[in-house]
C-alpha cells in the first residue's frame, strides 16, 4: 500500500479517516506477513537500499507536507507532519498528520490527528517521548483565522498524550515562561522540542521558537521554570552525542541548510562551523535548501545502524513542500538515495 502523497478534498479526508484506520490493522498486517488478529510483531526491515528517491511525502498544489518527527517502536517508524490541505472552501488548513512505515518505501496515508480549526492549526510536531506510562507529542498552535500566511501572536505550544502512539488526548498547553506568566503575556511561541537532562534524569528540557531558542525545564511536563534564550534559527532538534547536547536548527539566511551548537551545560553554546545542506543546490524540488531537519539515533536498530534525518524542502509554504530523508553514520557524512 505504497502512498507518497494525498490529493483530495478535505472533508473526505476527515470523514473518511475513521474508515482508514478499521482498513490500516489489515492492511499493514498484510504486508508485515502477520495474520490479522496476531498480537505478535515482526521486526520491522527497514531497507535504506530499497530507497529510489530522497522524497517519501510529496507535496503538491493543494498540499504541503512539513516539519517532520519520528519515532521507531513495535517494528514500525511513525512520521508525525505538518500537513497544510486546502479545502473546498479554497482555504487551507494545518493538521498534525502521521504515516508510518515497515521499510521506509511504503507509507500510509497521512492521517490527520488534530481538529480542523483556523483558529488552532495544530502543526510543527517537535518529538515524541516516552513519560512514565504515556506516549508525549509536543507540538503547536498556529493560527491563521484571516487566511494570513504566517500564524498570529496567538500561537503556543502544547503536549498531547497518549498509549498507542495512534490515539491521542485533548491538547495540554505548556506554560513555559513559568506559572505565573499569563497566556496572553506569553508571547507568539513556536516549534517546541523536548530533551531529558543528560545529567539529571527526570528532569525535562523544552526547546521553543521566539525568534531564538528558548530553553525552560520541568520535572513534572507541568510547572515550568524558564531559564535561557540561545540567538539562532527556528525548528530546535536536540540530541545528546559525546556527552554534549547538540541542537540542530533552521538558521535564517539564505545558505539555508541545518545550523548546529553544542553545549555541555546548556548555558555556553559553540557554533558547529559546518552546515548540513545534504543535495538541495542539485534537487530541483528543493529550491531555497532543506529546513525542518529532524534527526532520530537508529544506530541500535540493526537493520539501519545509522541516524536518520527527516527535512522538508519545496518552492512553497502552504503548499508544494515535501518531506525528505538521509542518513550518516557519524552526523557529518550524510548519504541519501541517488548521491553520487
């Protein structure tokens, strides 16, 4: 059931997922081999050399595929998008999508978990984390209720739970600049991403956009002290490699590319001199480089052995952008299908 992209009308789309996901168990035991009923999961096979093309979501005129998180469990990869649609209504709305994958060619259709609303636009899904019994998505608000391209002052960012990595509750807003800041007072808050401390377990790093990388922390994903602000780009990716936080980011030029710091207090930041632009300058689906890139450690999977990186790129915003992949061994050689 090999599904790249979607087009189509929205309404159809929303009415018809509950329909998707009474077919998706069948289907995707199917081609897992698994009877369907079987509890047991097989391995998932997940073949970089089966790749033809970089591009696994494509995006058209009606629909954008963007800021990418993923997450490995029970033999399948879980992608978790933003998807712009445009509807009847000729106007397009955002939704925190998901796909997933058993070998990294054939994929879902995007599924949208998050309401239809001008007014939320739920999107930008940062990462998925395991918190005590429950599944964590941390993701965004952004609202655009005039049609305005960009989201409004209204936009914050939010965590949604859940126990299957399918089903997920209502929206917890994230009070990141501490209790006793009021909603209003918050400020526009973008692209959350969350990290346990390296050092402290138990204790949680939310990384968020306000033209900076902002950092609070929380022991409990509820009352949240703020703590730093870090001047770089947009879209915080933070992995802990040799025991440094490495933050990769969206810088704000035109070399576009994925930015990195790292730091091994949070507090003093060294630039990485280098950028990962992977082949946007020979991708012509790609004009304007790669943004969004979000990196997932597989080097203990030993079907992949590799980290991932999961980018968008395309010549729009709310439409015509696509959701690419790579792969590197050490964070500094990245390979992707058809590098010569």
């Amino acid at each position: 059931m090999a599904v790249t992209h979607f087009v189509g009308d929205n309404t159809m789309l929303v009415a018809r997922h509950n329909l998707w996901n009474l077919l998706e168990t069948a289907a995707f035991s199917a081609l897992l081999f698994i009877p369907t009923g079987c509890t047991k999961t097989m391995p998932a096979k997940l073949n970089l050399d089966l790749l033809t093309s970089p591009v696994i979501l494509k995006g058209n005129d009606d629909t954008a595929y963007r800021d990418p998180a993923a997450i490995y469990h029970d033999g399948l990869l879980r992608l978790y998008y933003t998807m712009w649609l445009k509807d009847t209504d000729s106007k397009r709305y955002s939704y925190t999508a998901m796909s997933k994958s058993s070998d990294l060619v054939n994929w879902t259709k995007p599924r949208p978990i998050t309401p239809k609303d001008l007014n939320l636009n739920f999107s930008s899904p940062g990462n998925i984390i395991r918190y005590g019994n429950d599944w964590i998505l941390c993701h965004q608000t952004y609202p655009t209720p005039n049609s305005e391209k960009y989201g409004n002052e209204n936009c914050r960012i939010w965590i949604t739970r859940s126990k299957d990595l399918e089903n997920w509750s209502k929206a917890e807003m994230l009070m990141v600049k501490g209790p006793n800041v009021a909603v209003q007072d918050m400020g526009r808050l973008i692209d959350p991403y969350l990290v346990e401390d390296k050092d402290k377990p138990g204790k949680w790093w939310c990384f968020f956009d306000d033209n900076a990388a902002n950092m609070a922390w929380s022991y409990d994903l509820k009352t949240w002290t703020y703590f730093n602000r870090i001047p770089c780009g947009e879209n915080p990716c933070v992995l802990i490699d040799n025991d440094e936080y490495l933050l990769i980011y969206d810088p704000k030029d035109e070399d576009r590319g994925a930015g990195m710091k790292r730091s091994k207090d949070l507090v003093n930041w060294k630039d990485v001199k280098h950028r990962i632009q992977l082949g946007q300058k020979q991708w012509p689906w790609a004009p304007g480089g790669i943004g969004a890139a979000f990196v997932i450690d597989l080097r203990n999977e030993p079907s992949i052995a590799k980290y991932l990186m999961f980018f968008q790129a395309g010549p729009g915003f709310k439409d015509n952008v696509s959701i690419g992949i790579a792969w590197s061994d050490d964070l500094k050689t990245w390979k992707w299908p058809g590098k010569k």
